[in-house]
C-alpha cells in the first residue's frame, strides 16, 4: 500500500461490565471498567506519532472516554453515526440465551427485533465512509465492535453479512486503507491487540456462546 494514501484508523471502545459478561451493549451508556480505562491509555501509546487530518467519536460514554484516554478528546468530533449497533429487544442480553429462544439467529443477518436491521446499521456506515473519503489524510474512529464490524465490510464494498467473520477485541486497534490508489480500498490490519492487557474476565466470542450452547442440550 502506498504510504502516500490515508489511512482510517478503528478503535474500538475499553472493556466494560457486558463486555466481560458478554451482554449485548447498544445503547446502554456503560462507563470503561478499571482496566478498560487502563487499555484506552495503552491505545494511546500505540497511536503515538501518528498524525490524523480529523478525529471522530461516537457520543456513547465508552467511545468518549477511550477517546480522552488515548489523547484524542480535544482533537475529536462527535458523530452519531458511530453509535453502536441499537440491539432493540436483544439490549442486555447475551448470544447464548438469544440461541435458546431462537438457535438459527445471526445478528449480521437478522438485525434484532424492534431495533436495527443490518441494512439500516450499513446505511450508517456508509454515510460515515462517504464522509472520511473526503478527508485529505489519515481519519481516526472510536466506536463499538459491532458496528465497526459493518463498518470495514461496508469500506470494501461487501455486503454487512460478511461483518460476522470479523471478529474484534475491546481497546483493539485496526486500520482500513488502499491497495494501490483510491478505487482499490482495502483492509488493511485488522484486531490488533497486542497493546491490551489480558482479560480476567470472559470476553467470548459468538461462536465460543454457541458451542457451549449446544454443549448444553
């Protein structure tokens, strides 16, 4: 990739309590814990050096405090686009106990009942995609996982299904950019959480819920 093409930055938000639990968190406004506070300062150091033609934030308290955390708050714009997926009916609720009421859901596919479709989460991340193509120079996100999920399929063209096999870590950073010129964009890095202190709690993944699931019946 050429050095001269920018770069948009992903940062995901520090662990929270439903991280650890594994409770879906749309827009439930949870503060960082002690040591997702700690993670957004480590993500700050990995920035370090990095310049950035504009910051932007979502306005949910997790986004906004990794962000001030990490250095950015004063450089930082907020935009509404980057909240997190709305999990409707699902708020608060972990994938595990969603499969027991209804083993073939997928979020990535089926939305979530009286709250966003894929469709409408990608209409927001391509609104946000238009606007950092504008940019001249690197772009800077703190979001939430699910949506910045959307968010790089959405980058590269493909439909937001695809977001389910991109799995993101907490206080993670990943960077999307171009192959060779602007009509060739790409994923460039993706989940990098070599900054992170390990968890000691049970951040699982999907499909970590769904075999114990079926470890259960």
């Amino acid at each position: 990739m050429s050095e001269t093409l920018p770069v948009v930055y992903l940062a995901r938000h520090g662990e929270t309590a439903w991280t650890i639990t594994g409770q879906h968190t749309g827009l439930t406004d949870l503060p960082l814990t002690e040591r997702g506070e700690a993670n957004a300062r480590r993500l700050g150091a990995r920035l370090a050096g990095i310049l950035f033609a504009k910051v932007f934030t979502s306005p949910l308290k997790r986004a906004r405090r990794t962000c001030e955390l990490a250095g950015f708050a004063q450089a930082a714009e907020l935009d509404d686009d980057l909240v997190e997926w709305n999990y409707g009916r699902y708020e608060g609720k972990r994938t595990i106990d969603i499969l027991r009421e209804r083993p073939d859901w997928q979020l990535f596919r089926d939305g979530c009942p009286h709250g966003e479709s894929p469709e409408q989460v990608a209409d927001r991340a391509d609104r946000v995609v238009a606007r950092i193509r504008q940019v001249a120079g690197n772009v800077l996100l703190f979001s939430s996982g699910h949506f910045l999920r959307v968010l790089a399929t959405r980058w590269i063209g493909i439909a937001p299904i695809h977001g389910q096999a991109l799995m993101l870590s907490t206080a993670s950073l990943s960077s999307l950019g171009y192959e060779n010129s602007v009509s060739q964009p790409a994923i460039s890095l993706w989940n990098d959480a070599h900054h992170v202190l390990p968890s000691n709690g049970v951040e699982r993944s999907q499909t970590r819920e769904h075999e114990q699931l079926a470890m259960e019946r």
